[in-house]
C-alpha cells in the first residue's frame, strides 16, 4: 500500500498555531517598546522563530507520511533521521474527534486514536470527514474479524495484559441506539442548574476594577450620582441579571446543545458541542471502570455527573475537554438507569457496606498536624486584622470543629462493596465520589495495616486501574476480615480472564 501525505491543511493549521503562539510577544516588543537594547534583539529573535516554526511545519508535512491497511497504522517522520511505527488497531483503546469553527470553514476534522500504553497516540490534526471516518472503521472492523474466544488454560504473564480480558467479541451491528438527546426545555433548566450565570458578576466587577487601565473615568466619574436614583439602579441591576442569564444559558447550549449519547453492540458514542464539536467512542470492553461524582450542590440537587473510566488520554488537544463524562444535570437515579442501559454489564449498587461506628472515633480522636501547626503559629504571631488582634484561641476552635466536620462526613459518606465481580466504593466530605469496576480490570490490589489498625482489627485496601493516570482507590478502616476477603476474591479474577 503507497504512503499518503498528511492533508495539506496541516501547513495551513501549523501556520496558524504558530501566529497564535508568537503574536502577543511580538505585539508587546513592537508596539510596547520604546528602548532600542534588548527590545529590539527580543523583536528579531521572536521573528526568526516564527520564521523557523513555519519551516518546520512545512518540512514535517513533507516528510511525515503514514499508511492504514488492514491491520495497523505504519508512521513515518524523521526530517533528518527518519524512524517509523506501527500501532495495531487491537490496540486502539478509544477514539476521540474534535471539529472546532476552523476545522468547520474547511469542512474538515481531527482525530486521534489512543492506544492507552506508554506510546503515543495515534493523531490526526486535521482530515477530511470522509477519511477520519474510514479510517475508524478500520479501527472497528477488526472487531468485527474475530472469532469467538475459547477458554484455554492462562499463566501469571497472562493475567497483566489487559488484551486477556474475558470478554467475548460480539459481531457489530451499524444499528446505534440513541439513549439520551437534551430537549430546550432540559437545556434550559440545565442552564440554571449549572449556575453558570453567576460567574458574570464577578467577571463584570474584575473588569470595572481594570477598566481605568485602558480608560479614563475622570470624565464618567459626573455621571455617578445618577445611580442614586432608585429606577436607574433598579434597571441596572435587572440588566446585569438578564445578561448572566443570557451568558449561562448560551455557555450551556453550545456546550451541550449538540449532545447525544448513543451505543451499539460494542461501542458507546459521546457528541458534545454546538459551534466546535467533539465526539468520543469507546469499546464496552473497554471501560475500565464508572464514577459518579457528586459535588455538594449537585447533592443539594440531587444531580450526579457520571465519568466512563479509560486508559486512554480523551482531550486530543490543549484546548479541548475530555469528554468521557455523560450529561452532568442527570438526577441521581437517571445517572444510575442510563448506566445499566448503556453498559449493562456495570451494576451499580445502592446498598453497600457502612464503616463500623468504632471507626469515627477512632477519626475524630487522631490529632491533626494541619490544626496543631495553625494553633501554634497563631500562638506566637498573634495576627491583626483591621486593626483588631485576632483571638487565637478563636480561630483555633473554628479549625478544630471543621476538622472533626470533615472527618464525620467523610465516615458517614464511606462505604463499599465486594460482589461476586464488582467492586464498589464510595468517599468522600463535601464532594462524594462512587467507584465502580469490575474484578478483571483491577490490575492490583494492596492490603496493610498499620499498628493501631491492627490493635482495633482494621486495615486498609487499595485498588489500582490502568487509565491516564493510573487511577488509586483507597478505603481506609474497614474490618480487617473484610480486608482478608478482599485479598481473596481479587486473587480468584483467573476465573475471568481467558487468552484471546
């Protein structure tokens, strides 16, 4: 098969990136300058690398060829010293695309396909639509060539390759089916929800502080009195709330407006943006694990975010999010019904294990290096504000009650579950977190105790998943039996591991 070049708009966006890069400095050494020293070899340094980006870029499109049969991705690159690499598609763990409003102008897209290994990922700045989707067809359809998996008979080597995973290939269907699309009426209330609005007024006052920077007051400063008037006040104010609204509302919508979560028989797709699109799918077999976060006022809300778990990195540039997390104004229970819609394999469990009553006062009484070291400083410094000396002893109490309010709702919030496959954990104070994976996507587990765990029959475990970064999931204090039984169920995870 011959060699393609990358699509000739790569110049163009490499141009692009680097006028982007370099136009600030360059503005502020020309026009910000007034002294003929180092400004001016600041000037000629920044031009010649602008000069020498712009080379680079076209040098790169030049040399930097790849090839996508049947099998894998073969790259080229090397201006002077050539290399090459090969990345098979069974080894693509998702694939991420991102459409932003140049991309859009040009009817074009990028893509990347992350391999969830130590390499680096497969990427694509810029495409036609026609070929970035050919070319994650090919990436699926080798789904699609294999043939069921029988059970043979494994080594330890074989239990740390994530490509051993019991999980059979199903023959993949076209056929998506579209669980969730926002209405307007759930975007607006999304809108709302999210409390995005707020973030004007602060932005607003952040400018009013500044604008004398670029302006001068001197001659609005006469026009303040008029802001005594009750009406003029009254319109000012319904202004700034009517443009919060506005600015929430339209943050949300372009953000989600475009949303859509969608699977088939071995994948799942995720479609967020209005004006710059970003798409993602992922392999069911794929998932490493789900987590359902709950900041404090999505508590107050009962609204959940919902993260998929992968091991691949989901943000295919600097100025793109990842996008691994569904629709974050689900209620809680909508959360929990998409997930067993989408992923049915995942179970996600509402009764779990709670911490024995034991454990919060062993909490409560460990003392805290963070209010001793406060308490002390304060002792001796005796701080003034607003020329009143701060009582320490004051300020001291107020710690230690937020310390030991921490420390119970972290104990009331902690609880687990070891099920026949699934393990489950839940933490956290203000924010709480639910972990769920399953027992063959664990790829080790710890167990230990320290000497006053050990006197109260506690101990602690922790779980290691692959993902960007490697995810740790730590539960401290539960019984040390339970503990022992963890330490065993883990080490029963050959029963679902087969060699593909």
């Amino acid at each position: 098969m011959e060699k393609r070049r990358y699509h000739p708009a790569n110049l163009l966006f490499g141009i692009a990136k680097t006028v982007r890069n370099w136009i600030f400095p360059l503005i502020i050494t020309i026009f910000f300058n007034n002294t003929d020293g180092w400004g001016t070899y600041a000037k000629y340094f920044i031009l010649g690398m602008i000069v020498l980006s712009i080379a680079s870029s076209i040098l790169r499109w030049f040399t930097e060829k790849y090839i996508a049969d049947e099998r894998a991705f073969h790259l080229y690159s090397g201006i002077f010293s050539k290399s090459s690499r090969t990345v098979p598609y069974d080894k693509i763990q998702n694939v991420t695309k991102h459409t932003n409003l140049l991309h859009r102008l040009l009817r074009l897209t990028a893509i990347k396909f992350e391999t969830g290994s130590k390499e680096k990922a497969v990427e694509f700045e810029v495409l036609t639509k026609e070929e970035a989707s050919r070319l994650e067809q090919l990436t699926k359809g080798n789904v699609q060539e294999q043939a069921p998996i029988k059970d043979t008979v494994i080594s330890e080597e074989d239990l740390e390759d994530e490509n051993t995973v019991s999980e059979q290939s199903v023959p993949r269907t076209e056929k998506k089916t579209i669980h969730f699309k926002p209405t307007k009426k759930e975007l607006i209330r999304a809108s709302f929800t999210s409390l995005s609005f707020i973030l004007v007024v602060p932005l607003l006052i952040s400018f009013v502080l500044k604008f004398d920077i670029f302006f001068d007051w001197s001659e609005l400063r006469q026009y303040l009195p008029l802001l005594k008037i009750w009406w003029i006040t009254t319109l000012g104010v319904i202004g700034i709330v009517v443009v919060s609204l506005l600015v929430g509302m339209w943050r949300v919508v372009q953000k989600y407006g475009n949303y859509e979560l969608a699977s088939d028989d071995t994948h799942i797709y995720i479609q967020t943006g209005l004006l710059s699109e970003s798409a993602f799918s992922i392999r069911k077999d794929r998932v490493q694990g789900i987590e359902i976060t709950q900041p404090i006022l999505h508590r107050l809300l009962g609204l959940a975010k919902v993260k998929l778990i992968s091991t691949g990195s989901l943000d295919i540039s600097e100025e793109t999010e990842t996008i691994n997390s569904l629709y974050p104004y689900f209620s809680l229970k909508q959360a929990q019904a998409m997930i067993t819609e989408v992923l049915p394999e995942y179970q996600v469990q509402l009764s779990m294990e709670k911490l024995e009553q034991k454990v919060l006062i062993y909490r409560l009484l460990q003392p805290s290096i963070i209010w001793l070291g406060v308490t002390i400083t304060l002792y001796f410094w005796r701080p003034e504000l607003l020329g009143y000396e701060i009582k320490w002893w004051i300020v001291s109490l107020v710690l230690l009650i937020l310390i030991e309010m921490y420390r119970y709702l972290n104990f009331k919030h902690t609880s687990y579950l070891i099920s026949e496959k699934f393990f489950q954990i839940k933490m956290g104070a203000f924010t709480t977190t639910l972990f769920v994976t399953k027992r063959n996507k664990m790829i080790e587990i710890a167990r230990n105790q320290n000497p006053l765990q050990r006197w109260l029959h506690l101990a602690t475990i922790e779980s290691v998943n692959r993902a960007k970064p490697v995810i740790h999931n730590k539960i401290k204090d539960i019984p040390a039996s339970e503990a022992n039984r963890f330490y065993e169920w883990f080490h029963q995870r050959t029963k679902d591991v087969r060699r593909q």
